[in-house]
C-alpha cells in the first residue's frame, strides 16, 4: 500500500519550542519507510513532525536527517 505519492504538499508541524516558520514541501521520492521531501525555504530542525497534506489518512513523518 502506498501511502505517499511525489508531488504531495507536506507542512512541519508546529513544536512546543515554537520553531522558526517553516516552509511547505514536497515529497519527491519514497523508497521503503525513507521519504525525501524537498524544501523551497527553510529546513525544519531534526526530530519535528511533517505532516502530509491533501492525502486520504492522516500521514505523520519524522525529520531524522537533512541532506
């Protein structure tokens, strides 16, 4: 089952540390439980929460590395 696609809008998460704002990002690959999302603006910091919009279940991601 696939449960993100290229090309979906991904939105950081707000933190309790309330994080520097965020830009929108894309996902553009999936390989296994790694999704690359790419970033026009800034990156969020490392542990946030990237949620996956306009997709049919609520997908939650994890930042665990910025290349």
């Amino acid at each position: 089952r696939t449960f993100a696609s290229p090309s979906k809008p991904v939105l950081a998460a707000p933190t309790a540390a309330a994080a520097p704002e965020v830009g929108k990002g894309r996902v553009t690959q999936v390989i296994g439980a790694v999704v690359d999302v790419q970033f026009d603006g800034k990156l969020p910091p490392i542990l946030n929460a990237l949620e996956v919009q306009q997709h049919d279940i609520r997908l939650v991601l994890e930042v665990a590395q910025h290349l």
